[in-house]
C-alpha cells in the first residue's frame, strides 16, 4: 500500500529496534519505513526516496550515523532533510543535531514525528500525580 503521508525512516543497525520503532509509528497512523544500516539508506536516498525526518542509530558497524549524516551534508538533495540522532552511548553526535538517548522516551519519539511530519497527531497525556 503505498502513502502519500510524510514518510519518516527509522535507520538502526538493531532489526528489533528498527521494527519496533516503525511498528509504534504506524500504529500511531505515521507512514515509516526502516532501515537496517546507515549503507542501505543511503541508496534509498539516492535512489530517491525523499522522507521528512530520519530517526538515526548513531553508532553503526560499516558505516555509523555520522558518516551517513556527512553523506547527506554533502548532497544538495539531501542535506536538508532533518535528522534525529539516537544512542545509548555517550558518543558525540554532529553540531546541530537532536539527539535522543536509548532507551528512548516513546512518547518524545511521537512528539517529534509529529513535529516533522507536519501532522500534527500526537499529543502526550499529560501525567497524572
């Protein structure tokens, strides 16, 4: 089925991570798509595919989430799409990044989907005392 809905990727070298996080995304009626590995999104943006967030593992084998983000920097098509890092590590992330750190906050996930998506959807409850 394909979506005209803003579409966000999920890029993490973890298959559990990346499925989970898409499978949250959409049952919150967000059109995602995951990735495992920073290699194989980078050739779904050069062949096109154009989201409008990605949710980036920073620490990856082969190619880590900042060298994929050096790639972006570097494509006038690309450079421009927003970025979100995420580790559960204390590695540095790029200047200018959001960095979300693992285990991570599901609802701020949400928030942020829904910030860059465009569409507003989700607003967290607020909690109760």
């Amino acid at each position: 089925m394909l979506s005209h809905d803003p579409l966000i990727i999920v890029v993490d070298d973890d298959p559990y991570i990346c499925a989970g996080l898409c499978e949250l995304l959409t049952s919150e009626g967000f059109n995602a798509r995951g990735f495992v590995g920073a290699i194989a999104t980078l050739d779904a943006l050069s062949s096109g595919l154009r989201p409008h967030l990605i949710l980036l593992d920073v620490q990856m084998p082969l190619m880590d989430g900042r060298d994929l983000v050096a790639e972006l920097q570097r494509d006038p098509e690309l450079k421009d799409i927003p970025v979100v890092a995420m580790t559960a590590g204390n590695y540095r992330v790029p200047s200018g990044l959001r960095l979300l750190k693992k285990p991570l906050d599901l609802d701020e996930v949400l928030r942020l989907a829904s910030r860059y998506s465009e569409a507003p959807r989700y607003e967290a409850s607020p909690a109760s005392c």
